[in-house]
C-alpha cells in the first residue's frame, strides 16, 4: 500500500514541470555565463597537450598577445568558471528539494532527487568514453550524492561545516607541497653524490625516479608529447579515444579524489547556502552586491597576480605549481563571489535586455549546451575531424571560442521560442520523473 501511495505521490509531482514564469532570471544569467565561460579554459585542453597547459613556456608561443590571454584566462576564468557550476548545482539541488517540499512532496523527493544524479551519472560517463576525457558531469554526480543529507543544516552549522572542508582541503594540499619539496631536497643531495662519480645506493635511485615520475608532469618527455599529438590530431575515433581513456581515469580517479572533490563540495555547499539566503536570486540591494564586488574582487586579483607570477619567476616547477594550487583554492571564491556581484548588478540594472535574454536561454539549456560544445571542439581538434589538436596557439584558440558563443548565444533563445527544454533537459527531465514530459511550448 505504501508503494502504491508513494508511486501516486510521484505521478502527481511529476505532472507540474517547472515553467517559465517559475524560474529565477538571475540564476539563469550566472549559469549562461558559466557556460560560456568554461570554454575559455576547456578549449585548451581539446586542443592542447596537457603538459603545455600545466606549462606553457615548453612552446614557442608563449610570448606577446598569448601571454596576455593567458594572464586573462588566469584572473577571470581558470577555476571561476567550475566554482559557479558548483555553486549553481548547489543552488539547484536546494531549490528543487525545497520547492518540492513546500508542496508537500517531502516524501518522493529523495527518490527523484538521487534518480536524477544517478542519470547525471551515466550521462557524465557516455560524455567522457565516448565524446571526451574533460567531462565534469560525473564528478557532479558523485559530489552531489552528499547534499540532500546537508540540505537543512543552519546556517551556523553549515559556515563550521565549509570552513573545516576548506581547512581539510588546505591541509591535504600543505601536505602535498611538504612532502614534494623534501624529496626535492633529498634530490638535490642524490645528484650531488651522482655528480662527484660516487655510485647511488638501491634507496637514492628509487627516490631519483619518484622524482622524476612526479615532475613528468611539468618537464615531460618531448616524444611522449609528440605522439599525442600525432594519434590525437590523425588518429581514427576508436584510437582518439582509446589514448583519451587513461585521461579519463584520471578525472574520475586521482584528479577527482585527491584535487577536486573536496573543493567541489565546498562551493556546492556554498552555493546552497547563498541561494537559501537570496544571494544567487539577486533579490538582495544593489548596496550588497557593490559590497560583494568591492571586497571580492581585489582580494582576489592580488592572489592572481602573486601565483601568477611566482609561476613564471620559478619556470613552472613542480613546487611551484603546487603553490599555485593552493592560493587558486583561496583565489576562485574570492573572484567567484565578485563574478556573482556583478552578474546580480547586471541583472538588476535596466540595461542589455536582448543581452540577458541570451544569456538566460543559454543557461536554462546549459547541459545540451555543454554537450555542443563538446561534439563541436572535438570534430574541430580530434583525428576524425579537422585535425587541429596541437596546432592552435592561445590567441588563435579565441576563434573558436567566439564562434562557439555566437552561436549558442543566437540558437539557444530561438530554441527555447519553440520548446520548454533544450533537448537533453528534457530527455534527463523524463528519466528522473520516469515520465515523457511536455517538450512544446503551447
């Protein structure tokens, strides 16, 4: 009996799909400006081996308009874009329990709630084996399976519960740092010995070659990177994406668990936590949000500015980078939080209407969106395609970004005319409810 009424309670939630008029402009915005954002920096790794993202002086072009693209995509992009999906993933998930609780659906909310990242899931893991390695869909999921347990904790408990994660997270990436510079520095006495023609002991040649594994990454093999680029820019799909395989255990495994879960947590409690107190709704003044801005904003670009530089000034080592991962953890919620302070101000402020009208529709179909962008960069850098991969500096890569945004920008409200979900919205609409929902507009 308890499942018939529970399958009741269901059908009668499933049947009022959110409209239009129920949806929040704001939240739009930011998620449209994500979207787009995101690009700047995935673009990179479609088109790039990994070690020149990590460090970019190992080409010939990392001089003039490139660095400055580069320097912009490190104070406005890099980091920021993740942290607003996060936080606006939070923000979604709070919004969809408790409107579903307000409406007395309490009940069948969990069911649909964990139907619906179970969903994500699969989809996250279609993206990454069959399109590419980057997806963040999965990792989404993952991270998301832990707020509906948090969804109300007080507001008190909730700031004790992000800062001990931020703490954690911090310590983890201290430890990080610690551990890599001591062994550089039983390094720095092992190639002593070496070069004073004394033999190494079995223990210092171990230790020589965890060195030289944990710094692959920023002074790589330059044949390993030369077929890289040779099978990803000329290979067929099946060896495209056979090479991309070992990237995507990494996202889901070592990335995911050592880098990013923890910090994706964060900002999707955050975001939780801002849209239950207003602050994603840009219902608050406009005084708050200048405030936001004011503070955020500076804040962050001093810490820009020192990982940034410190990078450059020590050649992009592998201390350094681990430096850099720990202010970018300090940095991307200081700029985060000043993007949201002026993306609520632009929403608020009487102006660019055509403009937040595109925005919004590009972040109301923002998973069909992301999956464009995907099947697009792919055919245009990847073997089975034009073959570009390797062969587009950072200013040329801006090209490709522009028409990608041109184009979501103009199809997304021209869809939305005729439709009430971009296309995979409302496929993931109807397996979460276990029912076709309505996909024209009336």
């Amino acid at each position: 009996m308890d499942i018939i009424n529970s399958s009741t309670a269901i059908q009668k939630y499933q049947s009022r799909p959110v409209s239009a008029s129920d949806r929040i402009s704001s939240l739009d915005i930011i998620r449209g400006v994500a979207l787009l954002g995101i690009l700047m920096i995935n673009i990179e790794i479609f088109s790039t081996p990994w070690e020149y993202i990590v460090n970019p002086s190992l080409t010939n072009d990392f001089e003039g308009f490139n660095k400055i693209v580069w320097f912009i995509k490190k104070y406005l992009f890099e980091a920021k874009m993740w942290s607003l999906f996060s936080m606006l993933f939070g923000a979604g998930a709070y919004l969809l329990i408790s409107r579903a609780e307000e409406k007395g659906n309490g009940s069948v909310i969990a069911d649909i709630y964990y139907r619906r990242l179970i969903f994500l899931l699969l989809f996250g893991l279609l993206h990454a084996y069959l399109i590419w390695s980057g997806d963040i869909l999965y990792i989404y999921a993952v991270v998301g399976l832990f707020l509906y347990p948090l969804r109300k904790i007080p507001l008190r408990w909730m700031i004790a519960l992000i800062l001990a994660l931020f703490v954690i997270n911090m310590t983890l990436c201290l430890i990080t740092y610690r551990n890599d510079r001591l062994l550089y520095q039983e390094i720095l006495k092992i190639e002593t010995v070496a070069r004073n023609g004394i033999e190494l002991t079995k223990k210092q040649q171990e230790k020589l070659n965890q060195w030289e594994a944990t710094e692959s990454s920023v002074v790589p093999d330059p044949a390993v990177i030369r077929e890289n680029i040779k099978v990803m820019s000329k290979g067929s799909y099946l060896k495209v994406r056979q090479e991309e395989k070992k990237w995507v255990y990494y996202m889901h495994t070592e990335l995911m668990y050592n880098r990013v879960f923890l910090m994706t947590l964060i900002m999707m409690l955050l975001g939780m936590t801002l849209m239950k107190y207003g602050v994603l709704s840009a219902s608050l003044s406009k005084e708050f949000y200048i405030r936001i801005l004011l503070i955020s904003y500076p804040v962050g670009f001093i810490l820009v500015y020192l990982r940034t530089h410190h990078l450059i000034k020590h050649g992009f080592d592998l201390l350094s980078t681990d430096v850099d991962s720990i202010v970018r953890n300090l940095e991307r919620i200081a700029i985060s939080l000043g993007h949201i302070g002026l993306i609520c101000l632009f929403t608020k402020a009487g102006i660019l209407g055509w403009l937040k009208k595109s925005l919004a529709a590009v972040g109301r179909m923002a998973f069909s969106n992301y999956i464009m962008q995907s099947v697009i960069c792919s055919l245009i850098f990847f073997g089975y395609g034009w073959g570009l991969y390797g062969k587009m500096n950072l200013a040329q890569q801006l090209w490709v970004v522009g028409v990608i945004w041109f184009i979501q920008l103009i199809v997304s409200p021209i869809w939305l005319k005729y439709f009430r979900f971009g296309p995979l919205e409302w496929v993931w609409r109807s397996l979460t409810y276990l029912k076709k929902q309505p996909f024209r507009n009336e």
